[in-house]
C-alpha cells in the first residue's frame, strides 16, 4: 500500500518514482547477462519488442523499462529476474530456488552413483 504522503513503498529503500536506481538495477542485470555490445541491444530488441533506442536507454540506465517489457526480460535473463527480487525485497525467493536446485542435483547425483 502506498503511504498518501511520498513514493516510497514501506520496507523498502526504493522509491518508485526513483528512476535512477531503478534503471541502475536493471542495467547492471543487463550488462551482466548481455554486456553492452550492439548484440545486446538486438537480443533486446529481439526479446520485448522494442526500438533499438529503447533498448540502449535500457543498456545505459537512462531509462528503466515499463512493466510489459520488464516481464518480457526477466523471461529471457536470470540477472534480471534476480535484479527485480531484489528490488522488490523478495531475495529470499532466490535463495529458495537455489536450495531446490541444490536438493534436486544431490538426487540427481545419487541417482547416478547407484
């Protein structure tokens, strides 16, 4: 719930009019998964739609993307994915994931050795 007064969301350090740290979230997830090369903006390109110009904003944290094609990201990049956990304050969500994954490889593991 929003406070009347202000944008930030309780428990949280970001605000949601604050587009800086915003798009700097989302870039280094980019720039992690993608680096800054013009494959990157046509991988971009290639995954949301959007103009080239869109996706280098993207790139450089001049911008941040809308809720469409942040979806449309975190379906493609896992730094994204984690980016937007974090931004949401749900990091414990990754972590269970990595607990799954590490039970899911024991039994694999175990599997094979038998």
């Amino acid at each position: 719930m929003l406070h009347k007064k202000g944008n930030n969301l309780p428990g949280s350090s970001v605000a949601i009019g604050d587009s800086d740290g915003y798009a700097d979230a989302i870039a280094l997830a980019l720039n992690r998964e993608l680096g800054r090369s013009r494959h990157a903006v046509k991988t971009l390109t290639r995954w949301t739609g959007a103009s080239e110009r869109t996706a280098k904003n993207w790139i450089t944290a001049k911008r941040g993307p809308s809720g469409e094609d942040l979806v449309a990201l975190a379906r493609h990049s896992n730094e994204v994915m984690r980016a937007f956990h974090r931004l949401a304050g749900r990091s414990e969500l990754e972590a269970g994931v990595h607990a799954e994954l590490h039970h899911m490889l024991h039994r694999a593991i175990s599997l094979l050795e038998s």
